[in-house]
C-alpha cells in the first residue's frame, strides 16, 4: 500500500538527498509551503543548514536510509529522487515504503543499460547501434561499463585493435554503441498527471573534462561531468523533440506502470542531417536542469505565462495532487 494514504495533505514534506539539484528542489517546495527535508552527507550538513529555506537537514549515509523511513513517514514526507541518490544509494531507494514522487519501479529498470536501451527502441526513437562483442561492431565505439556514473567508465576506441583489447581488460558488464558523430542535446521535459500531458521543459549540454578542455590530441576522450550549460534549440528542433519526449513517455506506460511521473530526459546527439540519436533517458530530475534554477526555462513560459524552473514545477505537481486527494497518482 501506498503510504501516502494515510497522508494529511495539508501537512506535506518534501524530502530529498542534499546534493545534485537539491537546492532548487527544496526552495520551491519552500515557496510552495511545503516542510523541506535535505539528507545531508555529515560534511555537508553546515553548507545545507545555512539556507533558511530548508527546515531540517538529517544526516544520512547510503546504508542508514533504510532506518529513516519510519520518521519520514510520520513527516509525511515525499522523496524527490535524484540522479545522485539513485547513484550513491541505489536499489535502496525503491525499497523504502516513503513514497517516492514519480515512478519507483523505472529507477530500477534504469540500472540495466541492455533494458534501458529497449525501451527507446520500443518508443521508435533514433538510437545508436549496439553490439554484443568486440568482434562484430563497427567503429568508432563508446563502451560504457554498466556502473558508470557521471560519465565516468566510458571509453571510445577509434580502430578496431583498441575495441578488441581495451575490452579484453574489463571485468565489469559493459554495453559498446557505435560512437555517433555530431553534438550532444540533452531535453528535460515534465509528464504531468495533474493536467494529462507532457510538456518540454529545456535543455542543455553537459561540460565535460576531456572532451570539452583545452587538450588538443593531449590526452584520451573522458566523459567525466563538471556541470552544465544551457541550450536554446532551432525551434524547428522543437516538435520532434516533443513527439520523441511523448513517444518515450507512452513506451513508459506500457512497460512500467503506472508510467512517467514528473521530469525526465533524453540524451541525445544531434547529427548534421538534423537526425536526433537518443543514446539515454533519465526517469528523474536531471543536474541540467539546474541551469534555470531560480531562473527559470524559456519553455516553461509557452504553459505557464512565466518562466519556472523544474522545482517549482515537481512543487506544483505536488501541491495540485494534494489539493485534488490525488497524491497518490504522483507518488509510488
Ligand atoms: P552519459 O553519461 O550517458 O550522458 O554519456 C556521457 C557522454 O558520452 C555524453 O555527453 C556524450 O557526449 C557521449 N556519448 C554517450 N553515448 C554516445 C554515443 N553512442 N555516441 C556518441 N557520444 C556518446
């Protein structure tokens, strides 16, 4: 059973992992009269304590999350999962009886880069070829090892000898993917059961270490993320990015029930045919979206008459469904 049954819904928290894009999580859901909750590493606790618009900041570590679901529930408290929380806490995060706002059972489905990239293709969306061996794929490849975070344990071999040895190190499970040429794209968007549709929210593009620094032939292509920039798109761009956006969304629904539940994103590389390859999804709040933070995203205006960004709109999500007794149809 849902947790949030039991709920008052006029004494709402909002919880989350205090890292990632947990600053602009917690302002709105402050801004939205909601109690905030920042789950704090020990050493970060002073930094997140020094906002008065976070009510309490609770040490946590991955393996004391477990005995912290008792005294969220009695908060009535609502955990906004986040790229770093699935990340650092892992399958302990589905298996919490809190109720997690958004679809619990797809940040497990996440994990397994073989399902993940089903579900793309299940969508009709663009995505890069995929091989099972070194033998049989074609170059240039990016292998990406199944435990990577924030881009790091990729790798990209040019010829097939590097592909062939480079993957005869690995210990760990990895996927390898034709390595596809253009510029990376990244679209956050927000499926919203509140109002029944799915909107396109912004998007950005990631700074990476070794492949956007200043090493020209100095050193090999890493992926590691330092932060974001944001990205205006050719408006032409816009209605297949939507329809991709909804596509996936249906795909979610077939698949994971009860679907897509608040932000997401594809991550994708644009090619100079304007072919858009979407080579990962995230089914939670991305860091890109903290380029509008406070600010918020152009796109956001075209449905709301005024720029928000994607805590206010999870915070408004969440103040909707409690109005209307339906917490239940944003939380699993
Ligand atoms: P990710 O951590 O999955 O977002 O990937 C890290 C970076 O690897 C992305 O920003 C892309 O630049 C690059 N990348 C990942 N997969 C591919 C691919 N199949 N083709 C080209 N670049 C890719």
């Amino acid at each position: 059973m849902n947790a949030v049954k039991s709920y008052d819904p006029e004494k709402i928290s909002v919880a989350t992992l205090a890292s990632h894009t947990a600053l602009q999580i917690l302002l709105a859901a402050h801004k939205h009269g909601f109690r905030t909750i920042a789950l704090s590493a020990e050493v970060n606790m002073p930094f997140y304590k020094s906002f008065s618009f976070i009510d309490e900041v609770w040490p946590v570590t991955p393996s004391s999350l477990d005995k912290m679901d008792s005294e969220l529930i009695s908060r009535n408290a609502v955990i906004i999962p986040h790229g770093s929380m699935v990340e650092y806490f892992g399958p302990s995060i589905t298996r919490l009886r809190t109720p997690i706002f958004g679809n619990r059972h797809l940040i497990d489905w996440e994990r397994n880069q073989e399902s993940k990239m089903k579900l793309l293709r299940e969508a009709g969306i663009p995505t890069p070829r995929t091989y099972s061996s070194p033998t049989e794929a074609s170059v240039p490849a990016i292998v990406k090892l199944y435990g990577a975070k924030g881009g790091r344990g990729y790798f990209l071999a040019r010829n097939r000898e590097e592909l062939a040895l480079k993957c005869s190190t690995l210990t760990e499970p990895y996927i390898i993917q034709e390595y596809v040429i253009g510029v990376p794209a990244y679209y956050h968007y927000f499926s919203s059961k509140m109002r029944g549709r799915i909107e396109i929210f912004g998007a950005d593009i990631r700074y990476e270490t070794n492949v956007d620094g200043r090493i020209p032939g100095l050193a090999d292509p890493t992926f590691v993320v330092v932060g974001n920039l944001p990205l205006t798109l050719r408006e032409s761009l816009l209605p297949k990015i939507l329809k991709y956006g909804e596509a996936f969304a249906e795909a979610v629904e077939r698949n994971i029930p009860p679907g897509l539940i608040g932000p997401y994103c594809l991550e994708s590389i644009i090619r100079d045919d304007m072919e858009i390859v979407v080579f990962e999804y995230s089914g939670r709040i991305v860091a890109g979206t903290n380029v509008y933070a406070a600010l918020g995203s152009p796109y956001s205006a075209l449905y709301f008459g005024k720029p928000i960004d994607m805590g206010e709109r999870i915070a408004l999500e969440i103040e909707e469904a409690a109005a209307g007794n339906r917490l239940e149809d944003v939380t699993t």
